[in-house]
C-alpha cells in the first residue's frame, strides 16, 4: 500500500496544488502507540474457551449485519449498542473467567445476577451464546424479519455444534444465566434515559441550530434537522466527557491566507482532482451511509473481528478486547457528540460554497451535524488504541470489510498496524470533503485519551488490588 501524506504545516494558497499531491501525513499518529507486540504461549486452551471463542465470533459478525440493515443505527447509537452487547458477553462469561471483576466495579446502579455454580457446573460457550442472543433480540426489535429469524438461528446451531463438543453438565442453567444476565443489563441501559434505544429518535425535529457566523446548519437540497443534538448528555462508562478537555477550534475566518480559509482551501484542492489513491481511501473509509455501510463504530467492530479471527487469543484476552473496544467507541461517540454541539462547526462545504466556489460539492452527502472534532477520527484512534494493547504494536491486517461491494472502492487494503488504519480513516474524512484537518486531528487526539483509559481499566482482581495499594 502506498503511502501518503499532508502537509507538515498549513500550506499557503500558492502551495496548495503541491500539497493536493503530496497529502496530509498528521494526526500525530506515528508514535501515538508504544505497546510492544503481543506472543501467545502455544498452549492446549481448554475446549470450552475454544467453543466461546467461536460462539463470540459469529455473534459480532451477525451484529454487524443487524446493524447495518436496521434504521436508526447511526455512530454514537450503534456504538453505545455495541457496548451493551459486549458488556453483557462478558458478565455472562464470568463464573467462567476466574480471577475478572465484573463491571458492577465500576457502573453506578449496575449489580450482576448473584447466581453460584459449583464444580464443573457452568457451561461457558451455553451461557455466552444465550447472552448475545437475548440483548440482541432487546436491540434490534425492529430489524428486519430474515435478520431477526437469523437471531434465532444462530443460538439454536451454536448450542448443537457446541452440545457436541462438550461432556460439561449446567448446560440449560448455564443459558438460563446468560438470558439473565443479558435482561439486568438491557434493564440498566433502560435507566440511562438520553441513550435508551436512541435508533427510535435520531433527529430532533425542535432543535434550533444556534445563528451565526459560522455557525452550523443542516445543508443540501434536502437538509435533514441535527443528528443527535443531545447525545452529550447519554451515560458513559468509564470516561465521563466533564474530565476530558476539548482544544478549542480555529476562529471562523473569511480572509484569504487566515488560518481557517486555509484549512477549507486544503480541502478544496485536494478534491480537484482526487487521485485514484485518494478516492479509494476517501469511500474506502467512508461509512455511516444507512443501509449501504456499517457506521463508522461498527466499522471498528468489524475490524475487531478480522482481527481477532486472525489471532486467535486466549477466550479470555478475546472477550475482554471486544468489551473495552466496544467502551471505548461508546464512550467516544458520547464525548465527541458533546463537543460537535458545544463549538457549532459548520462543514466545508458550507464554507467553501460561500466563499471559494459556490458550486462545489463533497465526495458525499454532507452528515446533518456539526463537524468539529471527527467522529470517524475519534472511533478509530480510541479502538486502535484498545486493539494495539492486546494484539501489539505491529499487527498486520487487510480490512475486508467492504470487499465485493460494487457501488463504491472497497477493494481490501492492508496495513502494518492499527496505528496506521486510524490515521487513515481520519484522514480519509479530509479526503471525502466533509471535514477540516482540525476536526480530525481533535479527534484523534480525543481519541487517544479516551482509548488509553480503557485499555488501563482493571478488569483483573490482581490489577484491581495493586491499584488500590
């Protein structure tokens, strides 16, 4: 794959055709991630790890699927979901994880089902499978009928392979926890008001975009009101957004050569043309089209997936990666939403239209929300962190999740670590035209802050204690 890149520093307006070729290597991203590469001891896993490992899989990829054919789904709404689901794959596997706390450690009104099994009386894979079924079936009740029968599917051939494979007693109390569990969990979300199915609702029809200079507001021929506009307010789990600190954005500016013009100008000249290279990254990345693309949190699932498929490791380190990346995303949806409505951003296209070119369109339809800072930017860094510390550092992957698709470049690219595929995605929003350079370099600063208190997140008891020492 070749490489490509930016700027090093805000090209002038006589510099700017250069700089279309050369292309925006940024981000800060190369050093962003220090964690060393990851070795699996070659040991026997036990049969049951092996099961739930295989259950666990096929479960995200059916996901992913729901996701994506059920309206309402759009970033933050489908990674909150994810966070749920996973939340609730690993409190069921519990009684099979010696030595993990659950989350109730840590989530304020959240108590685990208090059930005991003894010796060789929990059955993993039987819990696990039942766990992902029912909080998907809370999910997606209005996915459509083939993918809701598909849920029904899916639980019944994972219990026949898994049925085969083990001589393990519990199997029926084992899934009668999992349905459990899954039933406290979908109970919890339904406390978090602002979040609690957020697919039903995601435009506010009475939101008032706030006027000025600017300011955002809905664009194109037919806009669509705010995306979202309160989704600031929506629980998180672990990184509460009234810690994080936003960097405050360039002033609005509509003088040639000022810091702001320049940055719409970048975006301007590198669409005109768009190289083959930058076109392919720009729809290679551009999700959150409903019903074409997973959105862009789902697309770290996805890449979780292929990921994790490729590795194989241990059950444990496979379930506890698919929970904090899912964290991650949900918190990050929460933090950047609050920050896209708090400084009111309006979208290049806005600004370009006024004040460069007034028929110039994106790549794409332009989102119906403000653009500062990136979510796209924000869900990959926070994932990419979460994935380098449990995988490593160097990890090679080709993304294949748009493979095939014949409506736009989504031929599978490769990459030589997660580092490398968050930066591309949150460059590649540049690219498409729907975002400044600032937006997805807070984003990804973002990003980073909020992947790093994941992956330092104690779900260990002896990670617990020595913290608490």
């Amino acid at each position: 794959m070749k490489n490509w890149y930016f700027a090093d520093s805000i090209v002038n307006q006589t510099s700017l055709k250069k700089a279309a070729c050369r292309l925006l290597a940024v981000f800060a991203l190369a050093s962003m991630l220090t964690t060393q590469n990851c070795s699996y001891d070659v040991v026997a896993e036990p049969l049951e790890y092996r099961s739930a490992t295989e259950v666990a899989l096929s479960w995200n990829r059916l996901a992913l699927n729901l996701e994506r054919h059920t309206l309402g789904y759009r970033p933050p709404v489908s990674a909150r979901m994810y966070a749920y689901i996973e939340m609730s794959a690993y409190e069921a596997s519990l009684p099979g994880l010696q030595d993990y706390l659950s989350l109730e450690t840590y989530l304020s009104g959240y108590k685990r089902p208090n059930v005991a099994f003894g010796d060789g009386q929990f059955n993993l894979p039987a819990s696990l499978n039942a766990a992902y079924a029912q909080i998907l079936r809370q999910f997606f009740p209005t996915a459509p009928d083939n993918l809701r029968q598909q849920i029904e599917l899916l639980e019944k051939r994972n219990a026949q392979i898994f049925l085969k494979k083990t001589t393990a007693t519990g199997t029926e109390e084992s899934a009668v926890f999992g349905k459990t569990v899954a039933n406290t969990v979908w109970a919890w979300s339904k406390t978090d008001r602002e979040g609690h199915e957020g697919h039903l609702y995601n435009y506010d029809h009475g939101y008032v975009p706030p006027v000025c200079t600017g300011c955002w507001q809905p664009t194109g021929e037919h806009p669509s009101p705010a995306l979202l506009p309160y989704w600031g307010r929506v629980r998180s789990f672990i990184v509460d957004s009234n810690d994080i600190r936003y960097k405050h954005p360039l002033d609005y500016e509509e003088t040639p050569g000022s810091g702001f013009y320049t940055e719409a100008m970048e975006v301007y000249s590198l669409s005109k043309p768009l190289s083959r290279e930058n076109q392919w990254i720009a729809e290679f990345w551009s999700d959150d089209l409903p019903g074409l693309t997973l959105s862009p949190s789902g697309r770290w699932i996805s890449i979780t997936n292929q990921a994790l498929e490729k590795a194989r490791p241990p059950f444990p380190l496979l379930i506890e990666t698919y929970l904090k990346t899912a964290l991650a995303l949900c918190d990050a949806g929460i933090i950047v939403w609050k920050g896209k409505y708090t400084f009111n951003i309006e979208r290049p296209e806005t600004y370009i239209r006024a004040q460069i070119n007034p028929d110039w369109k994106a790549l794409h339809d332009t989102p119906s929300f403000p653009a500062y800072p990136s979510g796209h930017a924000a869900f990959g860094a926070a994932a990419a962190e979460v994935l380098t510390d449990a995988l490593g550092r160097k990890f090679q992957l080709t993304d294949r999740t748009h493979e095939k698709r014949p409506e736009f470049a989504s031929t599978p690219r490769s990459y030589g670590s997660f580092t490398e595929m968050a930066q591309e995605n949150a460059a590649s929003r540049v690219l498409l035209g729907v975002h400044y350079r600032m937006d997805c370099e807070e984003g990804v600063r973002l990003g980073k802050i909020i992947g790093q208190k994941l992956v330092n997140l104690p779900l260990k008891r002896k990670e617990a204690a020595v913290l608490k020492r």
